[in-house]
C-alpha cells in the first residue's frame, strides 16, 4: 500500500512559483485561496532558501483532531481529505495546522469564512471520482487517473516531489548521494555560502 | 589539426615559464579581491554561516520569510503554537469541561434531594410586591434566552462530534451549518443585551457589610435566614461572575467572529481557550442560577415573569428591602 508524501527539496526550489500556478489551474480554487505557497527565507540575502509548501498529508492530522464536525478523512493512500458539505468554516483547523495549509474563501457579511478549502493531493473528494461535484468542490482528481499532483508534476527543477514516500525518499537518497562531493556538501550552502563551504 | 596544434603548444619550452607566470599575475591582482568578498573576514555580512541545522531551526521556531502568495502570515513555514492549542483545548478544556458540567449538574441534583425545595415559611400572604420593572424582564429574558441558544450551539460545537454524529446521522451537517450561523449571529447580539443589562443593575450590586453577614453564614444554606437588601450576597456575585466572565466571552467571541480585521492564529487561539473555558464555567453557573431561580426556591419564578413577588418571599429572602419597600425604618 502506498503512503503519498510531498517532498520539496530546498536545494533545488528556485522559487519560480510554478506549482503554484499548476495547483490554481489545475484545480481551478477561488479567488483569494492558494492550496500551495513558496516561502523564501533570507530572500534576497545569503543562504536564502525556498521551500513550497501545502497540506503535507500528516498521519494522525492536527486538524482532523480539532474539527468540530470530524469532516476530514485520510485515504488508503494517506491522503488528508475533508468533506465541504459537512465543514462550517470554524477556522480551526487552520488554528491547527503546523503548515497554514488551510484556507477560507470569504463568503457572506462580516469576513465570514467560507468552507474550508486545502491542498487534495489532487485526489478530489468523497463524492464521485470525476463528476461534475467532485471538480466543483475539490478540483482535479488526477489519483483516479492514476497521475501524480500536477504541482510536483510540472515542477521545473523537480524540487517537489510528490507520489508513494519509498518512490519520493529513493530519489532524493540518490540526489543526496551525487550532490554530496567533499565531505556530503549541500547545495545551497555550497553554492552561496562561502563561510559554509570552508567549514566542511 | 587542432590535436597537433595542442601538442606542439603543451610540448613548447614556452609554456614551462608563460603558465606559472600568468598564473601569479592572476593571482596577486585577484588576492584583495578575494580578501574583500570572504565573509568571514567581513562579519557585518548578513546571513553568514547561517547553516542547514540552524535555518531548519529557526523554520521550526516560526520565523517568517518572504511569498508572493498573499494572506496573513504566507510567510511563515511552522505554526508554533497550533500543537499547544490543541492539546490544551483537546486535553484539558473539553476534559475538565465536561467533568464541571457534569459535577455542577449532579450537585445540583443532589441538593435538591438532600435539601429540598425552599419553601415560603410563612406561607404565601397573598400580598405582592412589585420586584422587577419591564424592562429588567425583558433584558433578564433576552440574555437568558440568547445564552441558552448560545451554550447549546457552542456545547454543540465543542461536544458535538462525539455523541451528534450518531445521534443525528445524516442531519448533522446541516444541524452543524445552523449551529455555526446561530453562534456567529445571535452572538453580537448577546453582546448588547448582556452589556445594558449589566449596565442597568450594577448600582445593585455594589457589596457592602451586609454581604459580609450573608457570606460569613454561608447565605443561611445550614439554616436561619441571613439579612440581605434588593440582592443578596450570592446574587452579587453570580452578577460580577455574569460581568467580568461576559466581558471575556463578548470580547474573545468578537475576536473569533469577525476574522476580517487581520488578526493573527495566536490570537484566535488565545480567543478560543478563554471562550470555551470562560464559557464552560458560565454554563456551569447559569445552571446554578436556574435551579435556585426556579425549581429550587419557591416563590421567586414569578417575579421574573410577572414582575411580583410575595410579601412573605420578600421578607424571608430580601428583608431589608422589603422593610425598605414598606416604608419601614432599618432597625437600630
């Protein structure tokens, strides 16, 4: 059985912002919502480092702990989902989320939230695979199709990487490896911290 | 061609001096260069030897960085405090919650079985006094009925996946939907309602000497009747309770109902443990006041309905106001 994993490889995330854009057309989320965003740290310093991040699909999941109408389901696969017709948009799983993963369209008087709405792993939701609800709601169910996240899938420089977690470790196991020259170098580090670069 | 023409280059005597020499050119003309751009001999660079293990670090303390992304805190990777507030709320608030629920309830219970209904002892005189205007019955009914219908939706909330999803099955959605609206809307509302009401029976509430005496007698619970004015000591301060814990509620509700004005997760965190704890007490002693307002004591149901007391209540629980309301000098 495959346990889905997101990975982003901070060493090669050039903060393009592609997956970004993937996700919002791929699953063609609202205005205003973003199922992934890239964090740059130090941007525009030495040792800047970006990352893309979403839900990351945890196992034993802070937000399906909190809700308040348990509206949230992990698949076989690992995979978080939630259902849109039961969430009221309390808030509180994003309240939860180690990621800020969830989001909330505004939706009505006084800045209400909206139904929640997050990162599916593109594996839509609980009605049926590919119906009009389903891309309604969720957006892309590209796992019935048998693809991966279109997010990892266009990635430019294959810094995120998406799909069962033995497959995802295998490869950034073998990129470790290459990457690693004079005593295992890691490259941002090597590429723009001189400093970095002698202490090894 | 090209091969012959490298090896007659590498073979030249020429090269044995030219490529040393060029390379110590290069080097004595670069050397300050590299000097200048090292780091390490220049410390007022920023972000030197920020490594690996410290930027991970720093990533899981919830320092923020940059994204093109809009939304309050785009730029922070870790949410600290989300962990925390869940295992308080997880842990210790809906726990504790339900253990003071369910102890004020049995020691109500258990009151009413150990000491009964408190009767009127004269009997009832059949005489009334006017105890409550209009328009304390409706500031009293409109909060009372508002924090009913917000206790049921906020248990609702806070409880509800545990016994409503198989109570209501299909329903519960919906139920939840209507839970949330109520909450959110009825929510200012009680605001309102609460803050005149508490407004208009503050002079009322002042403790004074009188509420020492009832206190030090623990509101006469072991018999005999200690003196009391318009209110007694008890109602004191289930008013003062009703104040400071409705300041909490309003204000950390308002903070959790309207997240248009950019407030931040630690905030609404914070809001959410003070309202659900705050809350919870409330509950507990909204229930309280409900038992001796009504089941608990006899005669004093109708004067939240029709605004009359009888005399004989009014002497047995209220003396001094009713040596007061009858025109009466205190005794000496």
């Amino acid at each position: 059985m495959a346990r889905m994993k997101f990975l982003c490889d901070a060493e090669r995330c050039i903060e393009c912002n592609g997956c970004v854009t993937a996700c919002k057309n791929a699953n063609e989320v609202p205005w205003g919502v973003n199922r992934r965003r890239v964090v740059t740290i130090n941007d525009g310093e030495p040792n800047e480092i970006s990352l893309s991040v979403a839900c990351m699909h945890c196992t034993d999941a802070p937000c399906m702990a909190v809700c308040p109408v348990d509206c949230f389901y992990q698949t076989e696969d690992g995979i978080v989902l939630h259902n849109k017709d039961t969430c009221i948009g309390c808030g509180y799983c994003l309240y939860a989320c180690p990621f800020g993963a969830p989001q909330f369209p505004q939706d009505g008087a006084f800045g209400q939230r909206g139904k929640m709405d997050k990162c599916t792993f593109c594996a839509g939701g609980p009605e049926e695979d590919h119906s009009e609800a389903e891309r309604a709601k969720y957006g892309a169910n590209r796992i019935a199709e048998g693809k991966l996240p279109l997010c990892a899938e266009m990635c430019s420089t294959k810094a995120l990487l998406a799909g069962d977690a033995d497959d995802v470790s295998d490869i950034y196991r073998e990129r470790v490896i290459y990457r690693g020259s004079n005593s295992g170098a890691w490259g941002q580090n090597l590429a723009y911290n001189p400093a970095g670069r002698k202490s090894n | 061609m090209v091969y012959l023409l490298k090896r007659a280059w590498s073979e030249s005597p020429l090269n044995a001096v030219l490529v040393p020499m060029l390379l110590l050119v290069l080097l004595v003309t670069l050397a300050p260069l590299v000097q200048a751009a090292d780091p390490v001999a220049d410390p007022a660079v920023k972000g030197n030897g920020y490594q690996g293990a410290e930027y991970w670090r720093d990533v899981t303390r919830g320092v923020a960085g940059y994204s093109a992304t809009p939304g309050n805190e785009a730029g922070v990777l870790i949410n600290r405090s989300g962990d925390e507030w869940r295992l308080v709320r997880n842990q210790q608030v809906k726990p504790y919650g339900a253990w003071l629920l369910g102890g004020t309830l049995l020691v109500l219970v258990l009151v009413f079985m150990l000491l009964g209904r408190n009767k009127i002892k004269e009997g009832r005189s059949g005489r009334t006094l006017k105890r409550w205007d209009l328009v304390d019955r409706v500031l009293h009914w409109s909060v009372a009925g508002l924090f009913v219908l917000l206790a049921l939706t906020g248990l609702s909330i806070l409880y509800g996946r545990h016994f409503l999803l198989d109570a209501l099955g299909g329903g519960f959605g919906g139920f939840m939907q209507f839970s949330k609206l109520v909450h959110n809307y009825l929510g200012p509302l009680f605001v309102i309602c609460l803050a005149l009401m508490l407004l208009k029976w503050l002079g009322r509430n002042i403790f004074n000497a009188v509420d020492l005496r009832w206190f030090a007698r623990l509101g006469g619970l072991f018999g005999g009747h200690p003196s009391a004015g318009y209110m007694n000591g008890g109602e004191k301060m289930w008013y003062w309770v009703l104040f400071f814990g409705g300041v909490a509620i309003c204000a950390t509700g308002l903070v959790m109902d309207f997240p248009n004005f950019g407030q931040l997760r630690d905030t609404m965190q914070d809001a959410n443990l003070i309202h659900a704890g705050v809350s919870l007490v409330l509950i507990c002693g909204a229930l309280a006041h409900a038992y001796m307002g009504s089941l608990g004591t006899e005669g004093v149901f109708e004067g939240m309905v029709s605004g009359e007391v009888d005399e004989n209540w009014a002497k047995q629980h209220h003396n001094l106001w009713y040596d007061e309301a009858k025109g009466h000098k205190p005794p000496q």
